[in-house]
C-alpha cells in the first residue's frame, strides 16, 4: 500500500518538553497508534517546519494536522498547502484535523474566523447530523460521543458545496467537503493523557487567560469512539477512499 501522509503543521517537538512527552512522540507517532497501523505505512512531512509538499501519486491519502498558528494569519507555508489541496482535490482521500480542517475550509471556499465564544479546551459533547449517519468516517459512532478539543479558531462558513457532519454548541466540529474529503475540529488523535499534558504543560499560560484549568483537568474523560475515527480513515484509505 502506498504510505498516507501526514501533514505536520505544528511539530509536537516545538512545544512544550513535558507535552510531548504525554504524547510519546510527534504527531506520526500520535497518529499510528490512532490508526492502530505500523509508522512504516506512513510519510511524515514537517510543513510548518518547510519541507516540500508531496506528490500526490506517491500515496494512499493525507491527514493534514492541527497546529499552533491560525488559519487567518496567512502564513505562506499555509497558503502553499491550501493551494496543494486544491491542485490534489479528487486525487485521494484527504483528512483534516483542528487547524487541518480550517486549513481545508479556507482552501476550498469557506470562511475562518477566531470561534464566536472563545477557545475550547477538553473534553467536549459532540452531536452528529442526520448525514453523518451514513457517512463511512462515522460508521459506529453515536448520534452524541465525546472527543478531546484545542482550538481558537473554527470554520464558521462551510464551501457552498460541504455537507455539515458534527456540531456543539461552539459550532462546526465536522464535515465533508466532497466524496473523498473529510474535516474534523475536534482532535481524535488526542487520548486523555495527551490533554491532561497538554494541559499542565501550558498551565501558566491558560490561566493568564482566564481557564479553570484546574476545573478542566478534573473534566477530562476518555475518548476511545472519537479515536476510532481516525483507524477508520486509515481503512478508506486503503480501500482507494471508498466505505
């Protein structure tokens, strides 16, 4: 099989020793154990960091990952990879995460602006749409199911063409962009542990910003369903992106 790329828009090793140490790696380290899948069936490619985007005939599908900047910064590395996924649209099956999934919106004609009622950190309730009932990426998850969330900013405007997967209460947390392209706001990949080191790694820097996070912490909860998903999107992959 050919090896699905991931995307890296911000390198885990760039943060905080303790946050990657909760993690046990970077984010291909983070995502092969999500997808339940050897490394080897993965290419790791530090965008953020400038290495060069890909071929698209080279592999399977792509996991484009969260990261610490903003969509609407405009960062050049950023903008070069929003014209990728629109050069590679309809060539393999493509996955976005938190920033990913905003980096997806903006690309292919949607709107992202910071979220109308402030970042969201931690376990969250999250609510399927009648769609996504019989969408393959949510095949066995429940109509509501929890997932871990770090984000400031989310898709407030989907392409007039996206179908709406997943909402809360803070908006947008999922959607499909066309058959093959799917976005994610919340963060699968994260298991408990990694949001609770996540959490005491900036813990000075949250609470300047006015968090509980004391109160967070104690929130926490585990998020095996919201896991699966991206084993799921590792199995269509292979399947040519087709349920």
């Amino acid at each position: 099989m050919k090896p699905i790329a991931i995307l890296n828009n911000g390198s885990i090793r760039r943060m905080p020793k303790g946050f990657y140490q909760a993690c046990g790696g970077d984010l291909d380290v983070m995502l092969s154990a999500a997808s339940q899948r050897p490394l080897a069936d993965f290419v790791h490619i530090d965008v953020e960091g400038g290495a060069a985007l890909p071929d698209a005939g080279d592999l399977s599908g792509v996991i484009l990952t969260g990261s610490a900047a903003m969509v609407t910064d405009r960062h050049p590395w950023a903008e070069a990879e929003a014209a990728w996924v629109r050069r590679q649209r309809g060539h393999l099956p493509m996955l976005g995460v938190c920033f990913g999934h905003q980096l997806l919106t903006h690309a292919l004609g949607g709107v992202v602006d910071w979220t109308p009622s402030g970042p969201e950190y931690g376990t969250i309730d999250i609510s399927l749409t009648d769609p996504a009932r019989g969408d393959p990426l949510f095949l066995g998850v429940p109509a509501v199911f929890k997932a871990q969330s770090a984000h400031s900013q989310i898709a407030t405007v989907l392409p007039a063409d996206a179908q709406l997967l997943a909402v809360n209460a803070t908006g947008i947390q999922a959607a499909r962009f066309d058959e093959q392209i799917w976005g994610l706001q919340f963060h699968p990949e994260f298991t408990a542990p990694m949001i609770l080191g996540l959490f005491e790694a900036y813990r000075s820097t949250y609470t300047e910003r006015g968090f509980d996070v004391d109160g967070l912490i104690a929130a926490v909860r585990d998020t095996s369903l919201a896991r699966g998903i991206i084993a799921t999107f590792a199995a269509l992959c292979r399947r040519g992106g087709k349920p």
